[in-house]
C-alpha cells in the first residue's frame, strides 16, 4: 500500500514502478598531474516521483486534496513496503478529463529517510550488544561466548533463526550467571570452620567478576530486543 500523509492510494493510483535513491555529493579536488582527492559530504537524495489516474465518484475530490497539500507545503510521511519517507509535495500536476478520470503526475522532496535510520540505529544497537557480551566474557570467563550469535547476519532483525539464537544464548548466559553469583553468595556466608581467609577472597572476586558480567549482559540483551523494534 502507497500512503502519502492522509492518502491512501488505490485502485488506477497506485503507480507501476516508483524509483528511489539518489546521489552522494562529493567535493572533488583536483590535484596537478591528474590526481583526485574525494570528499563525500553526504547522501543527496533524489526526489520520489509517480503518476497515476483518480477514477471513479471521488476522483476529484481526492485529486483536490492532493493539490492542497501540495499548496500547504507541510512536511508528511510517504510509506510503502519497506520504506518510509518524510517528504514535501514539490510538485503536482492534474489532467482534468472528466469527473471520474483524472490522471496526476506527483513529485516529492525527501527530508528523511526514516526507514534508513531506524536501520542505521539497529545495526548500532547490535554492535554494542556485541562489545558488551565481548566485555562481560572479561569479567567472567565461564560465559559461553555469545558474540558469534550477536554477530550473524539477521540477529538484529525480529522474527528471523539468527535474532531468536542470539536471545537465547543471551537469556542462557544470564541464568548462568544467577546461578554462579547465589553459589558465590552461599560461599560467603559459611560457619566459623568455613573457607579460608584465601579461599573468601578468591570467592568475593568471581561474585564481582559475575555480578559485572550480568550487568553488561543484561545491557547487550536490552539493546538487541531494541534493535529489534
């Protein structure tokens, strides 16, 4: 479904194709003797463009809407499939034929791809939950490593094996960790005759190593469901 702001369109207004992308805008150095020096300053990207035809009893009602968004010139979202856009109307064009046949041409300025960042904010969020499980591991190193999980291709993604793996091993990771830190706990609270002042020091430094290890790892699992979202 093709939405732009309150639109919803259907039927003979829906466009065959809908191109995207855009260019990279480089500053370009020219150097004596042929040589270059890139700088890329950033995406630059091209406006979305379509055409379609308003038809049936509505047809010039939703035709009008459109021009007046156009008019009003208020930033909007644009989404379909997996795209989200927020966009300004540039530019529409109608063809009045007759009140139920009006084809249109629309072109939109992008302001943000929206769809991208929450992209670029996944893969971000994903990488820390990979130096936090990598940071844990130095603080306890009876964890079974969860980085290759973390590290497959699809663990960001909600509902695919590689997202479910890597909750899982997270989530088994942090039962072990419960458990080591009460059987440290019981350690320390021993009668008189109990462990040696050596063997309480040794078991005081892995309930910190684990107690650290938890935290960490509970971090890595918090932001690897929000990549997911």
């Amino acid at each position: 479904m093709l939405l732009l702001g309150p639109i919803a369109f259907q039927d003979f207004e829906v466009p065959e194709t809908l191109s995207f992308g855009g260019a990279q805008s480089l500053a370009i150095h020219r150097l004596p003797g042929g040589a270059r020096v890139i700088d890329a300053m950033g995406r630059d990207d091209a406006e979305l463009h379509w055409s379609g035809t308003f038809s049936g009893p509505f047809a010039s009602e939703r035709a009008r809407t459109l021009d007046l968004l156009r008019a009003d010139g208020q930033p909007m979202a644009l989404t379909w499939d997996a795209f989200f856009y927020t966009v300004v109307i540039s530019r529409f064009e109608a063809q009045y034929s007759r009140a139920t046949w009006i084809p249109y041409r629309i072109a939109c300025t992008v302001l943000a791809d929206e769809a991208a960042q929450s992209d670029t904010l996944a893969i971000s969020l994903a990488a820390l939950a990979v130096t936090d499980a990598a940071t844990a591991l130095g603080y306890d190193p009876a964890i079974n490593d969860p980085q290759a999980w973390l590290s497959a291709p699809g663990a960001a993604i909600s509902g695919t094996h590689a997202h479910a793996v890597a909750n899982y091993a997270l989530q088994t990771e942090q039962s072990g960790l419960a458990i080591r830190i009460a059987t440290s706990e019981a350690g320390l609270v021993a009668p008189t005759d109990g462990p040696t002042l050596a063997a309480v020091t040794d078991i005081a430094g892995s309930l910190a190593g684990s107690v650290a290890a938890r935290g960490y790892i509970g971090r890595a699992a918090t932001n690897l469901r929000h990549a997911s979202n």
